[in-house]
C-alpha cells in the first residue's frame, strides 16, 4: 500500500518512479518458515495456553517466540509494545498494539492495570500518571460501547 502512495505521488510530481527496496520483505513476524500449527505449537512450549498461543501467533507471528521468551502475557506484550513498536501511552498498546480493546472479551480491561504498571516501569510515570491513564481507556470503553447500543 505505502508503495502505491508513494508511485501515486511520484506520478503526481512528475518524477519516475523508484522500485521499492521493501517490496518482497516481509512483515514483522511474516518471517517463520513452518506452518501457523506448528508456530502456534512452539509458542505453547513456551507455557502459552492453547488460546494465548494462537492469539500470539496471530498478532505477532514468529516474533511471538522472542516476545514470549521473555516473559508472559500482558507484562511481555506491554514490555514489546514499548521497546519495538514505540507505544508511549496505555491506550495505545490496549488499542491498537495488543487489540485486546476489541478482541478480548471484556474488552481488555483486565489487562489496563498490568499494562499501565508495567508501562509505567518502562516511562517513568507516576502513580497518578498511571491512574489517568487507565481512566483515559475505560472512558474510550465506555464512549464506544454506548455509541453502539
């Protein structure tokens, strides 16, 4: 998609378009060279749950592996948000980092507390920071769901 903007504007500017040099890489975490099955299996090795497992083989493909290594659940996802997605605020690992605001089924918010402790960790924020932040995800919860009922 980013190539075609990027021909679409060149065309527009008159310039001649270059060949992407990411065209054939693949996504983060597109890299593991089995099936998702046996993925999925390796990351359950890790002491995934079944459910957890093929949720992080989803979401983070064979990155999973290295991220699971590490430790588990949403301390582990919270930790890699930050370090190798550059998540700054609690709201954006719940949304669109992990998708546990949409895909989890209480929406997440049981994981805003241990995410926002260990984001906390990680950015230096104080107990009120983390409070706010917190509170900030459960309004947005809040604000979506009335708008869909």
């Amino acid at each position: 998609m980013a190539e075609r903007l990027v021909n679409k504007c060149e065309k527009q500017l008159g310039r001649r378009s270059n060949s992407s040099s990411t065209a054939d890489e693949p996504l983060p975490g597109g890299d593991f060279a089995g099936t998702f099955n046996e993925l999925q299996s390796r990351i359950e090795r890790l002491g995934l749950s079944p459910y957890e497992a093929e949720r992080a083989a989803q979401l983070y493909g064979s990155e999973a592996l290295d991220i699971f290594t590490k430790g588990k659940g949403v301390i582990a996802e919270a930790t890699h948000a930050v370090f190798n997605e550059g998540a700054l605020t609690l709201e954006d690992y719940w949304v669109r980092r992990s998708a546990r605001a949409h895909f989890d089924e209480d929406g997440g918010l049981a994981s805003l507390k241990p995410a926002a402790e260990r984001m906390g960790e990680l950015l230096d924020w104080s107990d009120e920071e983390r409070a706010r932040q917190i509170e900030a995800c459960k309004t947005s919860r809040m604000t979506e769901m009335q708008a869909i009922t």
